[in-house]
C-alpha cells in the first residue's frame, strides 16, 4: 500500500490476528509507527519495518567487522542514494513524486541512508542539518533531493577498539553525510571510516552483493593496494551472489528493480523469528525504526517540506 495508508492497514491486518510486515516508512508519523510496534507486542504479533538491506549478507559481513574493531571506532560515515527519477515514473503523478502518495526523496530512499548511518551506532542521530532541492513549477509534489548531516555522540561501537584510536583528540563524537534524490543517478556506496581503515558497501548499497575492507597504514593516504600489500596487509573483497530467479518469476516478465531476489534474505528472517515466536526484528529494531522515521520529520521541518 502507499505511506500514508501503512498504519491503517497494518492496524487492520493486526486486529484480524495476522503477522505484519510493513514496507518502509512503515509510517509517516513515528507515533503511528511506534502505535504499531506496541499494539502488536500487545497481541503477540510479529511488527516489522521492511529495512531489506540489513538482511543482505554483504551488510551482515560489514556490521560483523564494524564490530569488532578492526577500523576502530567509525568516525565518519558517507553514504548516498541518487536515482534518475524518470527511470521510476512520470513526473509529477507518480507516487514517488506526489505529496498526497507520500512522495518525496525523504520517504522514498531517506530510510536507506539513514538507517546506513545509524548502523554502527544503534540509534538514531542526536543532530541533524539538511538542505533541500524543491520543485519551483506549482506542482504539489514532494522534495526532490536532499542533503543532510547527521552527528551521533558517545558512539564507541566497537567491543574491542583499535590501537589507533588512542591517536588524535579524545572525542566521542561521528559524523554521517547522506544525500538522496530524483536529480541523476549516482554511484551508491556507503562508507565507513575508522583511524584503522574504512568498509565500503558497493554499488547499489542498499541492496549490495559485495563489500570491500581496506586498512589503513601510518601517514596520510597510505591505504592504496600497493602499500597496503607491502605493509603486511590486505585489503578484504567480499561477494555473496544473490539467489537465483525463479522460473515463475520470469515467466512473469523478471525482475524489475536492481537485486530484488534478495527479498529472500529478509523473508527468511522474518519466517525464522515468527517460528521462534519472536515479535520483531533483531536487525532492525522498533527503536530504530522510530528514530528513522522521527529523523525525517525532521528533515522536512527543516526544508519546510512538513
């Protein structure tokens, strides 16, 4: 269904008893959202927001290494979603464009680079600052890029930091910068740095089949392949190729989005935590859920787009 209609249906599908997976944003409101999660813990169902990236394996194997301290504390985290939005639909009736359909780059790709930046952390940022590109033709439609800077404060994520984390000011402090938008399509990868070295989550990032970790040696951009090699190190490239298609799949005319066989990967979750009788995701928690959607509102208070 589209955005402004997930709380309703999914508070419908909840009354009659089902288990609900909603697609994100699971709600345009995060009190609606977070309505949600409590009323399916009331009636012990399973709530969850459809953050299909954190089941991909490439993000598995990055927040693993994020983890264990490899880079160190992440410190800085770059991550983007640009698309040509007339790859999508027609501008301005299209659902990814019309205010009333819940359009808007903030709702339709925010989630993805938000919850991009708040991975290593947990939570969602204690700051925020964002820029918008609105349209100036009269049209009723959301915006259409949009630029934003996050700050996330005492955030040492790592259970075992890097020795070189002692190095530089003592702060505990990062910084994220995300930028998403219908303007032109762009490389799409996510990256997380440390004063141990930085993970890449390759193109499109947020549905990735591969990621790559590079060290980082002393002295300033000394993390090419070369030195890096020569330095005792390497840098890691990891893939996981996705499930193959299925015959009915293509019978019916294939896929259409880029990677969309990795659905699987979330539906397999899904379909793990109801047989275990859990209510909700592990991967992508109702805290963060929340904090994702209460995170754009404040995007679009701020480019008064609210």
């Amino acid at each position: 269904s589209l955005h402004p209609d997930h709380r309703s249906h999914a508070e419908m599908a909840l009354n009659a008893g089902k288990h609900v997976l909603v697609e994100k944003p699971m709600c345009m409101k995060a009190e609606d959202a977070q309505f949600l999660y409590d009323f399916g813990k009331k009636k012990g169902l399973f709530v969850g927001e459809g953050m299909w990236t954190r089941f991909f394996p490439a993000v598995e194997w990055t927040r693993m290494h994020l983890g264990d301290g490899g880079i160190g504390t992440v410190r800085v985290v770059h991550c983007d979603f640009n698309i040509d939005g007339d790859d999508v639909g027609p501008y301005p009736t299209d659902s990814i464009y019309a205010r009333e359909l819940g359009g808007g780059t903030s709702w339709t790709m925010g989630p993805y680079v938000i919850a991009a930046a708040m991975m290593p952390f947990g939570k969602e940022p204690d700051s925020i600052a964002a820029n918008g590109v609105l349209a100036n033709d009269g049209e009723d439609v959301g915006e259409l890029a949009v630029g934003m800077t996050m700050t996330f404060r005492n955030c040492e994520n790592s259970s075992s930091p890097s020795s070189s984390d002692n190095r530089g000011p003592p702060i505990t402090i990062s910084i994220a910068n995300g930028m998403v938008g219908y303007l032109a399509e762009d490389s799409e990868e996510t990256q997380y740095a440390g004063k141990g070295g930085r993970i890449t989550l390759l193109r499109p990032a947020h549905c990735p089949t591969s990621a790559r970790l590079t060290p980082k040696l002393s002295g300033r951009g000394n993390d090419d392949k070369a030195k890096v090699a020569a330095g005792g190190n390497t840098e890691t490239f990891v893939e996981f190729p996705l499930p193959p298609s299925l015959p009915e799949i293509e019978a019916s005319g294939g896929i259409q989005m880029p990677n969309s066989m990795g659905f699987i990967y979330e539906a397999e979750a899904v379909r793990r935590l109801i047989g275990a009788g859990q209510i909700t995701f592990p991967q992508w928690t109702p805290e963060e859920s929340v904090g994702c959607i209460r995170t754009i509102e404040e995007i679009l208070k701020q480019i008064n787009q609210n």
